[in-house]
C-alpha cells in the first residue's frame, strides 16, 4: 500500500478542524497510520492524503450526503477493494464541510 502524503494545504485544513472540535472531546492521535480525530480512544476521523475519512454510519444520512460530495468515496485504506462501508473520504475541496462531518461521528459516539 503507498502512503498518501497529504500537502501543507490538507494538514493546515486538519489541525483547524482539531482545533474547532477540541472542546467537544476530541483529541488528535493516530490511528490508520495518519493523524487522526479521537473520542475515548476510538478514531472518528483520519487525515488520508488531501482528504478526511469520517466514520459516519453506513445507514446514516451523513454518511449518503458525505458519499454524494464530489471527489468522496468509502474509505478504503488498505487500497484492495476492502472499503470499510461506515466510513466516507472527503476531499480538501469540501474542508467547509468537516465541521458537520465530525459533528455527524460524534453523535454515533453519543456525543
């Protein structure tokens, strides 16, 4: 599997968004090998490359929104067609949009 280096525009994009949902519980970690948004230990988002995967619930209507964006796909890190299905990429193009997205994670955490 290659590595995705995401670009300076991505890793400022994504430590605004850590810093915008710090006092909502979440702390940055690593999970999947990238820098990642955590709640109690758990990933709820991943830095991949120029885009953010948000754990989302298969069946939830964040996740089809997430899925309809432009550039957005299942998140398939290993890269061998094994996408984990609760989970959306979500390009650098839509960073306005994270914001919601995490909010959306956090209430499958209960948050």
């Amino acid at each position: 599997m290659e590595k995705l280096v995401p670009s300076p525009a991505a890793v400022a994009a994504f430590g605004d968004l850590a810093a915008d949902v710090a006092n909502a519980g979440v702390t940055v970690g690593k999970m999947f090998g990238s820098t990642s948004l955590m709640v109690a230990g758990k990933a709820i988002g991943a830095l991949y490359g120029d885009a953010v995967a948000f754990k989302l619930g298969r069946d939830s209507a964040g996740h089809a929104a997430a899925l309809a964006l432009p550039g957005a796909a299942l998140f398939d890190p290993s890269g061998m067609n094994r996408p984990f299905k609760d989970w959306v990429v979500v390009p650098l193009a839509a960073a306005e949009l994270w914001p919601s997205l995490v909010e959306a994670a956090l209430a499958l955490t209960g948050r």
